[in-house]
C-alpha cells in the first residue's frame, strides 16, 4: 500500500494487484484445501453402499433429481471452491473411466486427506506424505491384484456377469427390480459387445425411458425404439419387413432459402403453382416408392398436405426424428444417412423385419418399435417407471450397471466387496509399512488407516458400529486368512462376501485407489492460494 497525492494535493491510496487479493500461504493453505476436500468427502460418504442415502438436488429452475451416485451429485451441486472442484472432477474421471464406484473414490480421497491432516500437524513435511501416499498406493494396488479372482463366463453362462452387476444395482432405488435389471443390462452388453476384440461399444446400446408402467415392464429390446408416432393417425401401424429411407434432408417442396419476389396476380398462376409445388412432391414420393422404400423416417418435418398425400400414396412416414436417433437407426438397419434427396438408391435404404407403433396408457403416447434389424449389434433399454425422477435414477442406474458389465468383458478379474477389498489391503499396506525405515512409513500407516474408512462408512450406513464391526472383521480376515471377509449390510448372516455374491471388477477398484491417491497428492503440493477477494 502507498499514500499518493493527486494534482490537487488530495491524498490517495494506492493498492498494489496482489493485496487486492486474498491469498493463504504454507500450512494455512494445506489445511483449508483439506477441509474444503474432506468437507465433500463427508456429504458423500453416507450414500454409500446397499443402505446409503439418496440425495435431493434441486436445479435453480425448480427440477429435482433424487439420486446416490457420486458422480451426480458433486456435478449438481454448483460448488465453487477450486478444491471442491477436484474432487467433483476426480468422480468425474472415475465416471469416464469406469462408470462405477463414483462415491467410493471421494469417500476414499477424504479419509486420505484426513490421515494427511494428522501428519502435517506432526510436523511431517506435505511432499513426504504425498510419497508415502504413492508407495502405498502402489503396495494396495500389487496386493488387490493378487487377491483378485478371474472368473469364466459366455454367451451361455452370464449368471456370474448378473451377479456382479447385482451388486452395482444393490445400493440404488431400484434394488426391487435388481435381477431383472441386472440381467437386462449383461443381456444389452453381449448383443452389441465383440468378444474377440475384448471391446464393447456402448453408444449402440441406447436407453430410453416412458413415465408410466412399473419397473418391472423394462424391457430389453433387439432394436431401436423412438419416441415418435406414424405422421399420420391412419397410415399403416405395422410394417413386416420394412426398407426404410432415412433422410436428413427435407421432404417437402424445396423452400426458397434467399428472398425472392413471386408474381401471383391471377387465379390460373396460383392454381400453376400449386400444381407444381404437388407435382414436385408427387415426384418425391414416386422416387421412394421406385428405390423399394416401404417408410420413410425423416430429420425435417413435412406440412399437413404432404402428410395427406404420403396416406394417399401408401408410403408411411415418421417426422421429426433427432440426429442422434437417425444415426441409431441407420446403424441398426444398415440403411445410410442421405442427405440429398437425389442421392435416394435402392443400397442406401435399411432393412428391419419388423416396424409397429405401440401406445401406451390412455394420453396421445405412442412409440415406434424398430426390430429384426439387418444388423442386430444395437439394442435399446425400454425403461418404464412412477416418475420422471425415477425414470431418470433408473438410468443412472442401469449405466452403472453396463458400465461394470463392458470393464469385466475387457478383463474379466473381480475383487469382493462389501469393504473387503479395502480390509485386506489395509493389512498389506501396514505390513509393508515396516519395511520403510523414513519418514515416508508414518504416510504408508495413514494409508491403511485410509482404506479403513470405506468399511467404517458401509457399516455406519447400515446401522452398525463402525469401529466394533471393523475390528471384528478385520481380525476374522486375519485369523481365517480370508480376504473374502467384508460388511455384512443387508444382515445376511455372514461375513463371506463369497457367499453373499458381493463383487466389484478389478479394474475399478485399482482406479478408485489410484485416482484417489492422485488428487490427494495434487492437495497436498498446493500451499499457496490466491483468489480474488470478496470485495
Ligand atoms: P459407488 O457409487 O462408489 O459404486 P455405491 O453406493 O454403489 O457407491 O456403493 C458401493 C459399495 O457398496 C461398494 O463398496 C460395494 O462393495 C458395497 N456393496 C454393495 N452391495 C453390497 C452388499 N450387498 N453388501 C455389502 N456391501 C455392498
């Protein structure tokens, strides 16, 4: 700050950028990130698991979203502390990778900053923690590895690929339905999945939701379904053995684009250019009919008079159909997009066996079923529900769900869960504690106390003492020599996440730890915040 005059002798402060800053340096700036970090971790952590809660979001227009996945509900909560930001982010990245395990990862990444807290108030310098952090993610990784368990499956044998994604669907809403759900999704993954490759491409599985029905009435479909109707209410609602036109271009009497100046001054020239405009149209539909097409599924709209010369015509049509669905379609039926409407050949149109038109309830809703398609490899999700909010969890859901299906098509290792895999890794990281004589092994100890924290919180949220129920299961794992041995939520009966067919895939939970380990790292270096000030 310095005292200046102006020309006039007036005095005036002058602040210099940074001071209008505020600005938090050294431990000041570590222990408040890890507050704002573990502050997150805490909203989290009583959603997970088979009893965890669920979460109401409200938008600022007035929609809710009821939902317990991690990754939903941090991007819906409009945080704006950059630290918070990390970790929304870093449930993000498990999303994308992953798909599953979004809660756990924060849940995970606070316990961490917890334990780091502790050290830096001993006095350990924020770097060595951050690399006793990285030994021992390294250790727990190695160690989950080892007591991973490969499991076969085929086109005939998908129960153990069901269970797994039974116990993705066991701390959702729609645990009722979890079977058949489960069994839908391993269903929708091997139609589209490539065994050969190891590969499954989830955009061909497209999932669509209608409010009305019962969970139960979801339905795995070998086609695509749109949510539109025939354009007209008396064109045909069923078509066997459809060839379809797919057009993004418009379907009508070609519009001026630029203006232009039209001399109608008498009836005769009106009537001319009517007639010309129908012939134009006339034509159109005579070029489909010539090239084989028995439907025509366009981008565009057409008006009410061609719809009406369409049902003259006998060529059925569907209007208004999105980009994202036509290119669905021309996937599943082996049609090509045409852009032009001239380009129309008998090769581009798509073949589906079958094209009916199902209603639903007593409103106006009706939806066009697309099956038998030339190319099967794209299958649709029907999902049917109370509410919009249920609708919308129930895909939230049933991604999850497909996501854990395609990670054990890519590799087929799958860890027990129920905080087992936590448990036993916590053994081994303070085992191989030991064996580093620095600083480093107060930071690898944190790390085992760390993992603890993902069976501590499944036992709170089921009603159990954490620490009571943790030692016991910790002490029968080492006793049985059983990494099997986790928390027992629904009150089972047993500790054996085995027999209760708790899993979780390999892949996942090595993601959890290792992204978890890296944000923390990324905290722990940061000690100078600077931030523009409130006023
Ligand atoms: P995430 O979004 O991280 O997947 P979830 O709320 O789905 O979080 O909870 C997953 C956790 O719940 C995992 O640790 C999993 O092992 C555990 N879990 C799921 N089902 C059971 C069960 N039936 N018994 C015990 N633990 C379970």
């Amino acid at each position: 700050m310095a005292l200046a005059f102006d020309d006039y002798g007036r005095p005036f402060i002058i602040l210099r950028e940074q001071e209008q800053k505020s600005r938090l340096k050294g431990l000041d700036a570590q222990k408040s990130n890890i507050a704002a970090g573990k502050a997150i971790a805490r909203i989290l952590r009583t959603s997970l698991g088979p009893k965890g809660m669920d979460k109401i979001m409200q938008s600022p227009d007035g929609d809710i979203t009821i939902t317990n996945d991690g990754a939903t509900i941090l991007q819906m909560m409009d945080v704006d502390n950059q630290i918070a930001k990390l970790m929304v982010e870093l449930s993000q990245s498990q999303d994308y990778e992953i798909g599953d395990g979004t809660t756990g990862v924060v849940v995970m990444a606070g316990a961490l900053l917890e334990q780091a807290e502790k050290l830096l108030e001993r006095g350990i310098h924020p770097v060595r923690v951050a690399e006793g952090y990285e030994m021992a993610s390294k250790v727990a990784v190695e160690h989950l590895e080892h007591i991973s368990h490969k499991f076969t499956f085929g086109a005939n044998n998908i129960e153990p690929l069901v269970q797994t994604c039974m116990t993705t669907l066991s701390s959702k809403i729609v645990n009722r339905c979890k079977r058949s759900l489960a069994e839908i999704a391993v269903k929708a993954v091997l139609a589209v999945a490539d065994l050969e490759r190891k590969d499954v491409n989830l955009d061909l599985i497209k999932i669509e939701g209608k409010v009305g029905g019962k969970l139960e009435d979801t339905e795995l479909i070998y086609g695509i379904i749109i949510d539109k109707d025939m354009s007209h209410p008396q064109m045909p609602k069923q078509i066997q053995d459809a060839h379809i036109a797919i057009l993004t271009c418009p379907f009508e009497p070609p519009k001026p684009k630029t203006k232009h100046k039209v001399d109608i001054d008498t009836v005769e020239k009106f009537e001319t250019l009517r007639l010309q405009e129908k012939k134009y149209f006339d034509d159109m539909v005579q070029k489909c009919k010539d090239v084989g097409a028995t439907l025509v599924i366009c981008q565009w709209g057409f008006d009410d008079e061609a719809n009406h010369l369409l049902m003259n015509r006998n060529l059925p049509a569907v209007r208004w159909v999105g980009g994202v669905e036509l290119e669905l379609i021309a996937i599943a039926t082996g049609g090509r997009i045409v852009p032009r409407f001239q380009e129309l050949t008998t090769e581009k149109l798509g073949k589906a066996g079958l094209v009916r038109e199902k209603s639903f309830g007593t409103t106006k809703d009706r939806m066009l079923y697309i099956e038998q398609c030339a190319n099967s490899r794209a299958v649709t999700i029907f999902i049917r529900g109370g509410n919009k909010m249920m609708i919308e969890e129930t895909k939230r859901s049933i991604h999850d769900a497909l996501c854990v299906a395609r990670n054990l098509i890519r590799n087929n290792s799958i860890v027990y869960g129920g905080g087992s895999a936590e448990i036993s890794c916590s053994v081994a990281v303070e085992a191989a504690a030991d064996k580093y004589p620095g600083v480093e092994q107060y930071a690898i100890r944190a790390f085992a106390d760390a993992l603890d924290a993902v069976p501590m919180a499944l036992a709170e949220n089921s009603g159990l003492q954490p620490i009571e129920t943790l030692t016991a299961v910790k002490s029968q794992q080492i006793k049985e020599n059983n990494p099997c041995c986790g928390i027992d939520c629904n009150d089972v009966g047993t500790n054996d996440m085995r027999e209760q067919n708790v899993f979780e895939t390999l892949i996942g939970k090595q993601q959890q730890l290792l992204l978890a380990t890296q944000v923390v790292k990324m905290i722990l270096k940061i000690d100078d915040v600077i931030s523009p000030s409130e006023y």
